[in-house]
C-alpha cells in the first residue's frame, strides 16, 4: 500500500492510502472518509456563504 498526505486548506493534512479498490481503503481507514465528507460539507457551506457576498 502506498500512503501518501492529503493536503487540505493551510493548517491540516489528512493520511491517505492509496489504493485500486476504494472499498478496501474506506474499510481500513472508515475514520478518514467521515472526516473527508466533513470537511467537504464545510468547503460546501464555505461557498454558499461567500456566493451571498460577492
């Protein structure tokens, strides 16, 4: 398996593995993904409140 750092925003970086079967992946670092959909959620939220002031 390879590991490799997931760079997200300026102050947090995320361990990743990269793998063929995503599936596997999601089952050995299930904490990973929930942290991934977070953070996604919030990048979501961060652009709707910046659509409303520009």
């Amino acid at each position: 398996m390879i590991w490799s750092i997931v760079l997200i925003g300026y102050d947090q970086c995320v361990f990743a593995t990269a793998s063929l079967n995503r599936v596997e992946a999601s089952v050995q670092l299930p904490r990973f993904w929930e942290k991934l959909e977070e953070i996604r959620i919030k990048w979501d939220q961060n652009k709707e409140v910046t659509k409303e002031y520009t």
